[in-house]
C-alpha cells in the first residue's frame, strides 16, 4: 500500500535512508551522504504533505517525495512539460529491492501527476546509479540531459499525449504491433493502418516496391492522424515515414518472445485469414519465416539505433517488455 507518509513514520523512513545510503556507498554509488537525505528533510516533506511510503504488512519499506517542480536548477534544462511535478528522494529499503517495489511507486508518481493535470513528471539521478537509470527507461523517462548546478542527469515523462497524431510502431513478427495499433488508435481517436494490409494482396500476391512506395506516401498525405504498424525498412517510404512521425514506438523483444507470439497467433488464425490481412492470405508458419523471426535479432538492434537517433525531434518509445508496454499504455 502507498500512502501519505506522517511524522510517526519518521524513525523507521530515516533507518531506510541509513541503509540505502550504506549500501550505495559499498557501490560506490555517492549520490547521496549520511548528511542528506536524513530525519530533518524527511520531517520537512512530511510536513508539506508531499512525501509517500510504501507499507506492506506493518513494515514500511520504501519511501519517495512528489510535488510541483519548481526549482532553480532545473531552470537549465529544455522539458517537454511547462507544468510538471518531481519525484525526489526515492528508496527501498536493501532488504526488499528487487521485489517491484521501485515500480509500484514510479506507477504511483505517474498516476498522481496526470490525475492533478501536469503535463510531466520529472527526475534527476546520479549518473553511477545504474539501477535507477535503468528503472526510469523502463518507464519510458526520457534523458532530457545534465544539471551541472547539482551534477545530475535530468529524466522526464510525459503525461499529455495529446499531440501524439502519427505515430509509427515497429518490431519483430509476433511482438503486437497489429493489437497495439488498434489499442492506440481507439483510446487516441486515430486512424488506423496496417502496412501489411497496402503491401499484400489476395493470395499473397504484393504490390511492386513502386506501388507499395507510392499507396503508402498517398496515405501519408491524405491522413493528417494515424497510428501505422509495420517495418518494410527496405523502402523508401522508411524514410518518409520516419520524417512525417511524431512518434515512433519500437517493440523491442527478445526472439523468444516474438516465436510464441507468431505461434499463438498461428494457433487462433490457422487455414484462416486474419482481419489485417487480403482475402486469401491465410495463417501458416513455414522454415523461412520462423527463421527471419528468431534471426531478428541484427535487425532489431539496427531498427532501434536509427529510432534512438532520431531523439529529441521525435517522441521515442522502446519497450523491452510487454509488462512495461502496458503500464505506458494504462496510464495515457
């Protein structure tokens, strides 16, 4: 449970602090001293309503501070959010890390801001805290850069979508592009387009890169809101693609997972068609197929080096997860 933290929580909030300050200095990890933060700050976030503890069976485990940024600091860095709330002072207790509990509480920060109208949800770590560096990518943070008045790099997470209107989804055969394509294309009130259903025709017979270049920059042209799934990197509508995007999403998970997806879907659409695909081109899995799947691998690491270098000027999204991609997708 979360909660509102209260001055009767304080000696055991500052046994955490000694703790995961001791531990992070075993690490080497000197983002924090025995000086800071300790009982007097904690005391003054309790009092200004602002600090939350994670409690589960009577035992307080972990704890965080939010509230409206405001602060000189944070003055030199270019955020997406006018208006955006902090996350500060983030523990968990040693004794229970690795349980979800640092997850459950970014959730948290990320449900508090969008329900009181920010646009953001800011954060500063140190840059040898590679647990929380990781923690934050998972939650889909984006580096925003370095604060040098306080020798921290600057996170951000946006929490207003709303001027997400073309957004492009790519990944391996079997990650979900299709599903999320519809997911998002109702909750954001988008048009949606599946590249397979331009590329292939009935009985698997497909455009000629020619016609497939010109439907798909026609369709560009013609729609100024759309959520488009699918790859096809091989053409130079990529390209267009990319340039004409607001955001662009990669489904980045591991071939392991991408195989039982193409399997579940080939169990539920088998001798069948699916509703994205012409009539007559029906679900089966053959060697080549499965082979492009499992040796996706090269591919994937090249789709997310040209995606990540289109940062900041476009919107980045990559998923490791389907766990981290549907905590993004709740909480728009």
């Amino acid at each position: 449970m979360i909660r509102q933290a209260e001055l009767k929580d304080l000696n055991p909030i500052d046994d955490i602090a000694k703790a995961t300050i001791a531990s992070m200095q075993k690490l080497h990890r000197t983002q924090w001293s025995f000086s800071y933060p300790r009982k007097p700050h904690f005391k003054a976030d309790v009092e200004a309503r602002r600090l939350y503890v994670f409690e589960e069976e009577n035992t307080i485990k972990a704890m965080m501070a939010i509230y409206e940024e405001n602060e000189a600091s944070y003055r030199s860095i270019a955020w997406h959010g006018k208006r955006g709330m902090v996350i500060h002072r983030l523990m968990v207790h040693p004794d229970y890390q690795g349980q979800g509990i640092a997850d459950s509480l970014i959730l948290f920060g990320i449900g508090k801001t969008k329900e009181q109208g920010f646009e953001s949800l800011k954060i500063d770590t140190h840059a040898a805290n590679g647990p929380m560096r990781k923690l934050l990518k998972k939650h889909q943070f984006e580096p925003r850069g370095y604060i040098k008045a306080i020798d921290r790099l600057a996170y951000e997470r946006r929490i207003d979508y709303r001027f997400a209107h073309r957004i492009l989804i790519f990944g391996n055969a079997g990650t979900g592009k299709t599903t999320l394509a519809r997911m998002l294309g109702e909750k954001l009130q988008l048009d949606v387009i599946h590249l397979d259903t331009i590329y292939w025709l009935k009985n698997w017979q497909s455009l000629s890169k020619p016609d497939f270049n010109k439907a798909v920059l026609s369709y560009l042209k013609q729609h100024p809101r759309f959520v488009m799934d699918g790859n096809y990197t091989n053409h130079t509508n990529f390209e267009d693609r990319l340039k004409i995007s607001d955001t662009v999403i990669l489904l980045n998970y591991h071939e392991k997972t991408a195989l039982k997806g193409v399997i579940e879907r080939e169990n539920v659409y088998k001798h069948r068609y699916r509703s994205d695909m012409a009539t007559g081109c029906i679900e089966e899995l053959d060697q080549e197929f499965l082979q492009y799947v499992a040796f996706f691998e090269p591919k994937r690491h090249k789709l997310e080096a040209i995606i990540n270098s289109l940062r900041p000027k476009k919107n980045i999204l990559v998923f490791d997860t389907r766990e981290a991609l549907m905590h993004w997708y709740n909480s728009l």
